[in-house]
C-alpha cells in the first residue's frame, strides 16, 4: 500500500498503522540484535542509543495499537502486513552497512519518513475517520518528532565516532 496517496477509509488507515507497528516492531528488533552482539564491542554512548531506540519503538507500536483500536476497522492480519514492511521497509538487513550506527540510521531515516508520508496522506483526505482527526495526527506527529530526534542522536553520535 501507498501511502503518497489519500486515506479514503477507516480499513485503510488501520493497515497503515498495523504497517507503523510492524515497522516499529522490525526496528526494535534490529536495535536489541545491535544491543545484544557478542561479535562487536560497543561504547556505552552506542549500547545506550540503541537500547533507547528500543525501548522507544515498543511505545511507538504502543501509541499506534491504541489509535488502531478506537478505529471501527477490522485490522489486517499480521501475516498479511509483514510482507507489505518487509518489501518496502525491509530491503536491507543489519549487516548491510559498515557499522551499528550506519543500520540505526537507516532504521531512525525510514520511519521518520514513513509516518511523515502517512501524515501527508491523512492530511490530503477528506474522509472523516472514526477516530478523532486531531488526536490522530498529533499522536503521529509526535512519533515522527521522536524519530526526527533519533535521527540526529545517531547523527551526532556518528560524528563523535568517526
């Protein structure tokens, strides 16, 4: 699914946060798996980004459950969004790129990008959702402000470390 383009119905903009959730979810993921390694060694200032990143992804899917059940949509099974993640969000794997921070990056930069497309497409619709508007698009708007912030952690930590 798009999201370039308008959100027409209360199915459509389930999936799109089940899409959030999952890709908040595959963030997490590859953090902790950084967090974890046994075949790196990272500074403190690394370990501890990543285990914020972590932690701030499950509230993420948190936030965006909690919108995803006020809306009167039957939600799309999990089975069915995975691929839809993995072929857009997931193109590339942790070992992809020359450091932990690199992939962090490149995670913190696709959802930033990812909920900034989605509120552009609430905001070019004029479907009245079962949610309310405002609370919806502050609630994104303040995950893609923490994202933004993520982004320019990592960033700051890249300089420090190069």
């Amino acid at each position: 699914m798009s999201v370039t383009r308008t959100v027409g119905s209360d199915h459509q903009l389930a999936r799109l946060l089940q899409i959030g959730m999952v890709l908040e979810e595959v963030v997490e993921a590859r953090a902790y798996k950084h967090a974890q390694s046994t075949d790196i060694d990272l500074e403190d200032d690394v370990l501890e980004l990543l285990e914020e990143a972590a932690e701030e992804s499950a509230d993420h899917r948190s936030r965006l459950e909690a919108l995803i059940d006020e809306l009167e949509a039957e939600p799309v099974a999990f089975e069915k969004i995975e691929p839809l993640v993995e072929a857009q969000y997931g193109k590339t794997k942790p070992d992809d790129f020359d450091g932990v921070l690199y992939d962090q990056l490149c995670n913190e930069e696709t959802a930033y990008k990812f909920y900034d497309d989605v509120i552009g497409a609430i905001a070019a619709s004029e479907t009245s959702f079962s949610i309310d508007r405002a609370e919806l698009v502050s609630v994104l708007e303040s995950i893609r402000e923490e994202e933004r912030e993520g982004v320019e952690e990592v960033t700051e930590l890249m300089e420090t470390h190069q």
